[in-house]
C-alpha cells in the first residue's frame, strides 16, 4: 500500500512559548492576592468593568477589581463554574455574556459567602472558594465602550449589593467613521468623542475625591501613565518584532501579556515585564528561535479569548505548523497607541484609549485595521473566533471575512466558542474547518495565486 | 490502469467507501448507516466495497479517509477534510460545477470551486443541527412519516405556513404545534423544506452564488430538498447519480492522484498543482512535446473514432 505523507499531529509539542510569561502569572498572582485582603490593609475597593480605569484609582489609593478580568483567570483555571450556577440561579442565563454571568455570581457569592454549601453537586463547593474570594465593592465605575452589555452589568451588580453601593459610569459614543473627514484616530468625530470622555474622566475624579474622602493625586496619576506609556511603547515594539518570519512569539504569549497590560499597576516593574518580554523576542529573532516550530503558515484571530481554551488552542494551532500572529484583541486594544498619551495631562489620551475599544468601531475602521494587520504580518488566513455571547464582537465579523477575501485574497474559518464558558466548544467544528483551510491554502500555494499580492487594503483614510 | 485505491467518507451517520482503478475509475461502492460514528459502520463499508471490486485490503496503492471519523480508519495513508474530498469528487462526477452544496447528517457545507476544479471558499453551518440531515429526521419522526417518503410528501404540500425556529429542537415543537392545530402534513413537510433551503441560502450567501450548483450528501435523494433549494437559489440544482459517495470518491481519488505522482491533470483539472508530478513521467500518447499533431502513421488524429 502506498503511503502519503500523514497529516496526523504529531505528538512532541510545537510550541516555543515566551519563558517570560510565567513571571508575568506570577505579578497577576501576587495582584490578585493583594487584592484579597486589600479590605485589611485599609484600602478602599472599586469595581470596574470596560476600559483600563485602574490608574485612576491608582492615584487615588484605591484597590480595583477588573470584573472581565476575574471572569478571565476564573475560566482561565477552569473554576468559573461555581460563579456561573451562582449566577444562573440569580437568573441570568446562559446565553448573556459569560464575563458578566460569571463576576454577577462572583457577586452573588461574595455576599453569600463560600462558608453555605446549598449545592448538591460534587467538589462544586470546594471550587467555589476562589470564585467567592472577592472582596465586596465600596464604589464601582462602568468604563465601557462599544458593548451595551457591558453597562447593564455593572447597573445590576449595584442591584445585587442593594442598591447600596455608589456607582459612576462613564459614557462612550460609539466612532461609527462615517463623517467625511472621519478616519482612525483623525477627524472631528474623534475630538468631539475624545473631549466628551476626557471631561467625563474629570467629573469621575470629583466622585473619586467625594469617596475617598481625600483630593486626588494628579501627579500620581502621571506617574503612573509615564510607566503605562513606556510599557504599552515597549509592547507595540515587542508585537512589531514578531513581523519577522519565522515569527519568533505567538498571538497566544501576547495574550498571556494582556493582564499585566491591563490592570497592573503602573510602575517600574510594569515596564521592566515588557522590557524583557522584548528583550527575549529580540534574543529568539538573534538565536534563530521560532514560536511555532517550522512555521507554515500565518494566521489572524479575531476574537475576544476563549480563556479556557488557551493552552490547548496554542498547541493545536502549531500541530499543525500554524503560527497565530495578530488579532484584533491583541493589536488593537491595552494601551496600543501609546503615543497619544501625554504624561504630564494624560486624561486625554486615557479617554482616546477607552474610546480605542475594539468592538467600539464601524465596520470601515475594523477593516482598516484587519487589512492593515494582515498585510503588516504576512498573514495567510483568518480564524474568526465566533464568542457566543459577545455579540459586540461577532457583528462585524462577516463583513471582515469577506472584506479580507476579496481585498487580500485571504481565506477565513469561523468556529463557535466563548470567553468564559467551554460548553459553547466543540473541538471538531474547530478542527475540521481549520484543517480544512490549511489545505485549501496549500493548494492555492501550489497553484501560485495565494494571497493576490500587491492589491493592497483598499480602505483609504484621510492623512 | 492497474492501481487500485479506496476512499473512506466516516460521517457522522453513515460510512461510505469507494474503490477507483488508476483511471479513476468507480470499481465499487458502498453506504452504511451507523447510528453514530462506529469503526464497526466503517469496517463494513470498507469490506462490502472490497468484496464487491474482489479485493483485499492487500491488493490497494492507496487509502486517503475523510469525515468526522476519518482518524479511525486504519491503514489511510492520509487523511483529508470532507471541504477537499466533497470538491474533488463532485468535480469529477460533474465537470464544470462551481458550487458545491453537501448536506449531510450533522452538517452541511458549501464550497465554491474554481475553473480547474479545486477549493476556493468554503462555509460550514454552525454547531446546531439547523439544515442539516438530522433536521430532516426530526420532521420525518414529528409528522410520523418514513424519512424515504418525506420529499413526495413535502411536494404535495403547499408553502405558506411560518416555520420560525431552525433549532432542530425547537422546531419539532413547532411542528406539533402545527399538528395540534390540524394543520395539513404535507403543507407542514413542505414548510418545513422551504424554511431549511433558505437556511441554506445563507450558508451559500457566505461563499458567494455560483452555478452551476451542486447538491450532494443522503439529503439530495430528498426531491423536495432539492425543489426547494433550486427555488431558493433561482438556479438548477444538479444531483450527481450517487450524491452520496462524493466524499468517498473524491478521498479516493486523491489516493490516486498521490500515487501515481505523474500529470493527473489531462483528466482532473488542477490535480496535477495538488500533487506536482515529477519532470518525464507524463503517459504515453498524451504529451503533445515534439509532437505535430500526427500518429505513428502519419495521419491526423482527431481523437475520434473513425467512420467506416
């Protein structure tokens, strides 16, 4: 019998994972813990969801809980289900977003308490220690842009708290880029949308002195946006080095950098993390080190995180030579355009950022950035990671699909999952569609007419 | 044209296999419809395909597997998604196609294929069972009617009543519904069609209309689903003689095509890109280098038999 190649994955990993990273769980460890006992230490605790408010209430001596963030590690270690049944039997279903259906029973299980074991099933209580861990609000903020959701959230938390918990929520239009001078980070919308937020940010700093009982710290809040600024610098250079072919670190360790981009203080030991995340893709790129052993192909996720899913996703991608580069939640999104923040009045640009939320653009600025990306990184295909309950997310992704075939000749695959909730999973779905387009690739490759160079994104902005 | 090689199709409800010569030739067939996927489901298929060529598994050049089970079958030197094998096969049994339309039991797909008969866009339905064979067997088993007699029924039928859901689910509860209100079967068989062919038509709409379509997989035996269908997509929708056994065919044609590394390209156009043959090794006769156009003879050939 004559025997072809197999395609069968092979069984020593592929993966090269940045080293680094593993410091960077332990500073988010140590954050967390703080962040426990931080009612102890005599801190006041906010919660806050949407956009990066944390050096806020840096400046203002406050400890901050990121709800999608808990959600995150929650799910990351495969303990979000306790906070979800929690959340489930408040009422809110399966079919609401898993961040805020898993930080609701956070909620929920915070005033209950881990000490009442109401549920029959099995190890559910044990694993609901964490999930109950957190420290209960004294104020929370809403900084959400471009997800309704994502207000109502943080409206019902202070509902589960009784109504008894200050909340201020800062409001974001939505840059829909359809004026005539509209463009990515240029026209009017963007000042009329970039000045609205700034004086919202003002007005949050009185409701901040108001709760704290102190004036805030202007210059703390410089501070720490000069060491935010260096780190998001330091990032941008990281994730411009992983341009290089082979590419030296994956989607997948960047994703591991997004919570220390995102609600770490700013301080030196945030910018020393990204100076030698760095500084090790600059030592890979010199010893000739790849991310993915013998890179084949290069692909594009669009998608929040499947955070259960991390580890598995970063191996079965390589299984199969397949390098994950750039996606719209890594290169567009935490501080990416550090340039526009000016340290010594940082209110700005901080609200230009949380305007900069990826799913608080039109459509034409999302293909601008897709394209833009694609091309930048030498993108073959496109993984759309389609998160069941995120709809903020998927709307758009069709549009990008085919805006990306029909300007850059670049096939896609869409697989069905979810930020913090694996039952939307189904490995096959996955498997097939992507083996599926790894072929099609090849035979394109083989034919001579894979991605139409040259063409070029056809989206024009103004200068 | 003495190789000979099998081609697996382990899908979700059925096992299909087919035995192709070197000529690509269909030698032998079979379908066999598992509850789930079995190894049993497909060591069946592939024994009733070797018995009916009179082989053994001894006797093959090559065995590429394809569908959800594809990893289960032994002795595949190579496997393939259903993407690949539905295309390569339907282009083989129907020269010319552009779109490929394969419902089967738990999905269904839509694939474009360009000019010389390769993959060149593809969707797939999500993971609920919307549109697919098993949507089929729900209605079959709400209205109470054999699955095999489920098309003449739906064509009876008139289409105007509202069929909302297209979770499989939910619309046997809808259709119970509808027969609680005395609603007419087959109108109900017959709304139930047209509700899938315009899930279909969204699926196709993410791949782009092109003709000349082609409807494959255990549901275009329906002759409702392919009425419907062609209705949705104002087009004629072509069913090829065994619709079936596209995938299978076409793994077994890329067992061939991989075997015989020599231009596959005189009669599957692009095979040859897929698998590049090596510089000398063309079949005799068909390298038309050096040559003006004249047999051994010194006549000129046509390529047609001659008129006596």
């Amino acid at each position: 019998m004559t025997t072809t190649a197999p395609t069968a994955p092979t069984a020593e990993p592929r993966t090269e994972r940045l080293a680094i990273t593993r410091e960077g769980g332990r500073m988010i460890a140590d954050y967390w813990e703080d962040l426990f006992v931080a009612r102890e230490s005599g801190r006041k605790i906010v919660w806050y969801n949407g956009g990066a408010l944390n050096p806020m209430f840096q400046a203002a001596g406050l400890a901050w809980c990121h709800g999608e963030a808990f959600a995150a590690r929650l799910a990351a270690q495969r303990l979000e289900g306790p906070a979800q049944l929690a959340g489930a039997e408040y009422g809110y279903n399966a079919e609401l977003c898993s961040y805020s259906r898993t930080h609701l029973g956070c909620a929920v299980l915070t005033l209950k308490g881990s000490e009442e074991p109401d549920s029959g099933v099995v190890g559910l209580h044990d694993r609901a220690d964490l999930a109950a861990k957190l420290p209960a609000p004294d104020l929370f903020v809403n900084n959400y842009a471009g997800c309704s959701t994502g207000q109502q959230w943080d409206e019902v938390s202070y509902r589960v708290f009784g109504k008894n918990v200050p909340i201020f929520n800062v409001s974001h239009p939505f840059l829909w880029g359809n004026r005539p001078d509209a463009g990515y980070l240029v026209g009017s919308e963007w000042d009329e949308a970039s000045r609205y937020v700034r004086d919202q940010l003002v007005e949050l700093i009185d409701f901040l002195e108001v709760q704290t009982g102190r004036p805030f710290d202007y210059d703390a809040l410089s501070e720490s946006m000069t060491y935010i600024k260096r780190a998001g610098e330091l990032r941008r250079e990281g994730l411009d080095l992983c341009k290089a072919t082979p590419a030296p670190a994956t989607f997948w360790d960047w994703i591991s950098c997004i919570a220390p981009i995102n609600f770490l203080p700013g301080n030196q030991a945030l910018v020393d993390y990204f100076q030698n995340v760095k500084d090790e893709i600059q030592q890979r790129i010199d010893a000739g080190i790849s991310g993915v052993r013998d890179e084949k192909y290069r692909l594009y996720f669009d998608g929040i995180m499947n955070w259960n899913k991390l580890g598995f996703l970063s191996r079965k991608f390589a299984e199969h030579g397949a390098a994950v580069l750039a996606g719209r939640y890594i290169q567009n999104a935490f501080w990416q355009e550090p340039h526009l923040i000016d340290t010594s009045d940082p209110l700005l640009g901080m609200a230009q950022h949380y305007l900069l939320c990826p799913t608080n653009h039109g459509s034409k600025t999302l293909d601008h950035l897709t394209l833009r990306d694609c091309e930048s990184y030498g993108i073959d295909g496109i993984v759309f990671h389609s998160t069941r309950t995120c709809r903020a997310f998927t709307g758009p992704q069709r549009l990008l699909a085919r805006s990306a075939r029909d300007n850059l000749g670049i096939p896609s695959i869409f697989f069905e999952g979810d930020v913090a909730d694996a039952s939307f999973y189904k490995e096959e779905i996955l498997d097939s569609r992507l083996v599926a387009m790894l072929e099609a690739i090849d035979v394109a490759r083989e034919r001579g007419d894979h991605r139409r160079a040259g063409r070029g994104a056809e989206v024009a902005w103004p200068a | 044209m003495t190789g000979r090689y099998l081609g697996v199709d382990l899908g979700s409800t059925t096992a299909k296999a087919v035995v192709v010569d070197g000529a690509g030739e269909i030698l032998s067939s079979s379908v066999v419809t598992m509850g789930a996927v079995s190894r049993a489901g497909m060591q069946r298929a592939v024994d009733q395909a070797l018995r009916e060529a009179g082989l053994t598994e001894s006797d093959l050049h090559g065995t590429v597997s394809t569908g959800y089970g594809r990893r289960l079958v032994p002795g595949a030197g190579r496997t393939y998604t259903e993407i690949t094998c539905h295309a390569r096969g339907t282009a083989e049994m129907v020269p010319g196609v552009r779109l490929v339309i394969d419902v089967g039991g738990q999905d269904s797909k839509a694939i474009t294929v360009g000019p010389d008969g390769l993959v060149q866009d593809f969707a797939m339905n999500d993971r609920c069972a919307s549109g697919t064979g098993r949507f089929y067997e729900v209605l079959a088993r709400a209205v109470d009617v054999p699955i095999e007699g489920l098309g003449e029924l739906a064509l009876r039928g008139s289409d105007d009543l509202e069929v909302s859901s297209m979770c499989a689910t939910f619309a046997e509860t809808e259709i119970v519904s509808m027969l609680a209100e005395d609603q007419d079967v087959a109108d109900i068989a017959s709304s139930v069609h047209r509700a899938i062919a315009a899930r279909t038509l969204a699926l196709v709409a993410q791949v782009g209309r092109h003709t000349p379509v082609v409807l494959t997989g255990g549901v275009a035996r329906n002759p409702a689903a392919v009425h419907f269908l062609s209705r949705a997509l104002d087009a004629v929708v072509t069913v090829p003689a065994h619709p079936q056994i596209t995938g299978a065919f076409g793994a077994a044609l890329l067992a061939r095509d991989a075997d015989r590394k020599r231009q596959v390209a005189l009669d599957v156009p692009g095979a040859d890109e897929m698998f590049p043959r090596a510089r000398g090794h063309a079949p005799a006769g068909r390298d038309c280098a050096g040559c003006d156009g004249t047999n051994e003879s010194g006549t000129l050939d046509l390529g047609i038999p001659a008129r006596r």
